[in-house]
C-alpha cells in the first residue's frame, strides 16, 4: 500500500467515487460538495493523503497536524473507496496522519459518529480512547463522538 499526497487532478475523480459511500449520502456530501471541500483545503495546504495500492486510490486521509485544543493534530476525514474496506488502506492512512501529526504535536484527536460502530472499533484497535460526545453538532438525530491518542 502507498500512501502520497492527493494531486489536485485526482480531486474530481476522487469526490466522485466517496459521494457514494454510505456515510456521505447522510451527511449530504455530494459530488460536487465534496470536490469543493477538497480543493478548498488543497489551496490551503491542509493534509491530504491517499492510499493507492496498483496505482489504483483505495482511500484519503484528510487532516490538521496542530491546533486541536491547542494540543494536537485533527484527523478531519478518513474514508475508503467502495471494495476497499478491511485492506489495510484504512491502517496505512492513519498511520500516515500520526507520523506527520507527532512531529508537530503530542496528541490526535478524531470525531466519529455514535453509529459508526466499526469505525469506533478501528480506532480503539489502534489506541484511541473515547473522551466523550457531541450531540447534534452535525447532524441534529447523530451524536459524533471524540476520539483522543497521546502521540509522544
């Protein structure tokens, strides 16, 4: 698995093929929401890393090093392609975030929605700790719950 910087051209493509996945048809990220979303922080130079395995994307890691609570790095979006879930994608990216967030800060921090069991599984596989939850700051019906992980 390779993980690399999303190039601006892969951006449309790439939006694309995530609107499909379930949690962005309920949160309404469409199409063209998403590709704004990602070009916006592209122009910023916030973080954005793909996973590709075969030069085919497998999945994106979107993402803050510093400024969370003034404590640490944000890992605002991890999301995989259709298919490629239970691949290692998932691992490769988060791994990914935490090497370039520890250089910058001591602590990650996530949110994940209350009915997003399997990710709440992955997560705590790989050290994080439930610090509580945020209901309806989203969504009004969805709780999204606040991951944390001493880095260093």
């Amino acid at each position: 698995m390779d993980v690399r910087p999303l190039a601006a051209a892969e951006i449309p493509a790439l939006a694309r093929a995530l609107a499909g996945v379930p949690l962005m048809v309920r949160y309404g990220r469409t199409p063209g929401a998403l590709e704004a979303a990602l070009s916006g922080a592209h122009a910023r130079g916030e973080r954005l890393l793909v996973a590709a395995d075969g030069g085919a994307l497998r999945g994106l890691a979107w993402f803050l090093t510093q400024g969370t609570l003034a404590l640490g790095g944000y890992l605002k979006l991890i999301a995989m392609l259709p298919g490629a879930e239970g691949k290692g994608a998932g691992a490769a990216l988060l791994a990914a975030f935490e090497a370039e967030t520890a250089r910058e800060s001591r602590h990650a921090f996530l949110l994940v929605s209350d009915f997003n069991d399997g990710a709440q599984r992955f997560y705590e596989r790989h050290g994080y700790v439930r610090a509580g939850a945020l209901p309806g700051l989203v969504l009004p019906d969805v709780a999204e719950v606040l991951y944390w992980k001493r880095l260093r």
